[in-house]
C-alpha cells in the first residue's frame, strides 16, 4: 500500500549525536540570549497577574 503511494517506510530510528566546536564567546552569548529570553518571560507574567488583578478588581467595584 505504501510502495503503491510512494512512501517509503522505515524500520528503525537511532539518535546522532553532532559535536560542535563551539568558542567560549559563542557560549557566552547563547548564555546572555537564554537569560534575555528568561527575563522576558517573567516579565510578561508580572504584566498579565497585574492586568489580571486590575480587572478583578474593576468587576467587584
């Protein structure tokens, strides 16, 4: 049936494993880039419990 549809269809899967010779400032910045993104975030959570308790608190008024 899936030769028919030109499928082809594998038996088995195995993972790679791809070394990277990467530079210390190269890691520095994919360092700063995950704590720029993480700051982000929990800033943007501040911003939605804040706008979250400002209509709360318009409803019981």
């Amino acid at each position: 049936m899936f030769e028919e549809a030109g499928f082809d269809i594998y038996l088995s899967h195995e993972l790679i494993e791809v070394r990277s010779q990467r530079t210390e400032a190269e890691k520095a910045i994919d360092n700063h880039c995950l704590a720029v993104n993480e700051l982000i975030e929990r800033i943007r959570n501040v911003y939605w419990q804040v706008k979250e308790r400002d209509v709360s608190l318009r409803a019981a008024i």
